[in-house]
C-alpha cells in the first residue's frame, strides 16, 4: 500500500487500511464521571447496569471496533454545592436551549455544532448516515435562571418527527446538561 499524502488514505477498496488518532490513559488510571439522575424515570440500581453495560461494551464512535470499553468502580451519591443566593446555571456539557424562556440579557454561551451520524441500519437505509446539524449551547454556558428551583440539569430533548433525519424519523438529540448553582453579579456582566 501506499498513502495519498493529499487525503491521507491509502486509496479504495474495501479493506483499505486508514490511520487512526488514539489517546491512551496510562494503566491504572481512574475517572470521576458524574452522574444526574431523575430517579422518578430511572432508579440507582438500573442506571448502575446500564453504566456496567455500556462499559462492557464501550462507547462513543469507535466502540464498534472494541474501544470506548471501562469498569464501573465505585458510584456513590454526591450533592453539589450551591450558594444560598444562587442566580444562575452553570453549564457541564452542550444542551438545548431552544424555546426554554430563558433572559437572553442573561445568558452567556457559546454556539456548538453537533454534525451526527447514524451507524448500523441509517448507513444503509434511504436517508443516508448523516443527520441533520443540532445548534446547542456550548459546555460553561452561564444561564440565568428562570426561577430560584434547584434544578440540577437545563435543557431538553431534540428531535422526532423527521427534524434530525429523514431516513429514521423518529431519531431524537439529548439536549440536557448538568448544571452547578452559581452566584453573578449581574449588573457587572
């Protein structure tokens, strides 16, 4: 084989070898994940199998060919801490922010562009692998909050109905974000 220095491929073919970008952690090394739960959709012990499972079996784009894979440790509760004056949200990861009332005087983020794709049937079906871009706000949005209720994530779900693919319909976006409790002074913003 050799590689076309103008694509970084090795030319067509089914079998064509391709280069691959990887990022080891050294052994032994441990994550902190957290974790919000609803408890009235989805109880701790059943998110605990469904975290051991998708460690199992791995995650993200590449899991397919045996990567994403992790061993659930140690899963206990933790409470943020909030001041008691509390304002605002901070965001931990993209969300959807789309017709949620927010103050646009007071929300502070940056756009984000989630280009997905479908693998298993969408590759092969009518419409094609690729879905249709999602807008959300970026990870740190700082979020005004509508009322003083302690919510522990902001956003919501994305999709059906054909909006995020043609050829799978009722495909749907995860829009929610975990959110710490935050104090601003928003007359200096």
């Amino acid at each position: 084989n050799s590689i076309d220095r103008r694509s970084g491929t090795t030319g067509p073919g089914e079998f064509a070898p391709y280069t691959l970008s990887q990022h080891w952690y050294a052994p032994g090394t441990r994550l902190e994940v957290y974790l919000v739960l609803d408890s009235s959709r989805l109880e701790r012990d059943g998110a605990q199998t469904l975290l051991t499972d998708i460690g199992r079996s791995g995650y993200g784009r590449d899991a397919s060919i045996g990567l994403g894979q992790f061993d659930l440790e140690i899963v206990e509760p933790v409470t943020w801490p909030a001041p008691a004056d509390a304002n605002a949200w901070f965001t931990l990861a993209p969300c959807g922010l789309q017709g949620l009332g927010l103050n646009p005087e007071r929300a502070y983020y940056e756009v984000f562009t989630r280009f997905g794709r479908h693998g298993d049937r969408g590759v092969f079906g009518p419409g094609g692998p690729f879905k249709t871009p999602v807008l959300l706000a970026g990870t740190g949005a700082l979020l005004g909050r509508v009322d003083a209720s302690a919510a522990s994530f902001v956003g919501q779900g994305l999709g059906g109905q054909g909006q995020i693919s043609k050829g799978i319909p009722g495909t749907v976006q995860q829009g929610y974000a975990p959110c710490a409790a935050v104090r601003v002074d928003w007359e200096a913003a």
